[in-house]
C-alpha cells in the first residue's frame, strides 16, 4: 500500500491548519502554503478550492489515500441519514484512529503501525487492519504481553491527562478501551466542513 513519507507539516501548510492525527506539533510556525510564493497575498479561494481543502485535511488527518477515501464518501451517500454525518462516523469509527483517540499512540501513523504489527486486539482477537469498522460495544485492547513494553507505557503515560471523546472509555492500568455509543461529530479534534466535502464529489461520483 502507497504511503506518503514526506514532511506533514507540509501537508498542514498546505490546508492553513494543525491536523492532530498527522502531528503532535500543537502550533505551526509558519501557518501559510509552503513553497516560494507562499507568503504572497492570495484572492478569495473559490467555491471548489474551499471544498477541496477540507477533503485534504479529512484524508491527510486519517491517513487515507484518494481511492479508499472515495470508497468511504460513496458508502457513506448509500447509508440511511445524512451523508456528511455518515462520513464523519466511518472515520471516526476506524481502528487506526480510535487506537490514536484512546492514547496508545502519538499519531494515527503511529497507531497503524501498532495495529500492522498485531498488537491490537478487538473484543479479544487480534486485528491487523488500520481500516477495520469498530462497531458500538467493541473492546479494544492491547495484546497482554505487549502492555509492558516501553513503547506502549511511554505513550499511556504521556497521554494521561489529554482529553478523550465522551463515546470512549478507556482504562489506562489495562490498556482496555471501549467504544460505547456511535462516534459524535462535536468531538473531532480539528474543525472540519464535512457537508462541503459531500459537495465536493457530488459530481464526481
């Protein structure tokens, strides 16, 4: 599978925002497009590059690439409600990213790798698919000989004091989390225009 190994705070730049699932940078520096002309005043952006840009930051936040990110829009247009809701609760609902929101990783990256490496169980079996739906009720947790490794305690105990979603429990002392209700979309960590990114493929798909 294609992965992007660049900088990410160039992809931050490059959507005017901190994405929290790319970086633990809390602030950027430089909060303008890289490149030469970066700084350069620059019109009003367009109906189409305002639904473009929010597209970016949903697909650099969760780390999905354009195919699959299609993929979600088209099942998310087919489900029962509204599709920006539907969207934001299949991406929210991804194994890589509620590993991330639980705090047994820095970055969403970062929780991939732990899940690729089969560390990650859900509801006692072991996962190794970032891309997994984690359904209401599910546990997840990590593998009990891995809880003690160092790359495991380090990140739970820096992750101590950061806030959680109100739909996920966690229990740091057995690195046990559970997936109560449906993800909500007041609880995304960045802001996000999900109704424009609908917009965006309504002609395109």
């Amino acid at each position: 599978m294609a992965r992007y190994r660049g900088p990410r705070l160039k992809k931050c730049r490059r959507v005017g925002t901190v994405l929290p699932g790319l970086t633990t940078t809390p602030t950027l520096d430089r909060p303008f497009p890289p490149g030469e002309h970066g700084t350069k005043r620059r019109a009003k952006p367009s109906d189409y590059k305002v639904r473009l840009l929010e597209k970016q930051k949903a697909r650099f936040h969760y780390g999905i690439l354009e195919k699959q990110f299609q993929g979600y829009v088209k099942k998310a247009s087919r489900m029962r409600g509204n599709a920006a809701e539907n969207l934001i609760l299949l991406l929210e609902s991804r194994l890589d990213n509620l590993v991330w929101r639980m705090g047994l990783a820095r970055t969403i990256p970062a929780a991939r790798q732990l899940i690729v490496h089969r560390h990650v169980l859900v509801n006692g079996k072991r996962v190794d698919r970032p891309s997994y739906q984690v359904s209401a009720g599910d546990e997840i947790s990590v593998k009990e000989r891995s809880r003690t490794k160092g790359f495991v305690t380090e990140v739970i105990e820096q992750s101590a004091g950061l806030p959680r979603p109100s739909w996920l429990d966690f229990d740091p002392a057995k690195a046990t989390g559970k997936l109560t209700t449906k993800p909500d979309r007041h609880d995304l960590p960045f802001d996000l225009n999900e109704a424009a990114i609908i917009e965006f493929y309504s002609q395109k798909l």
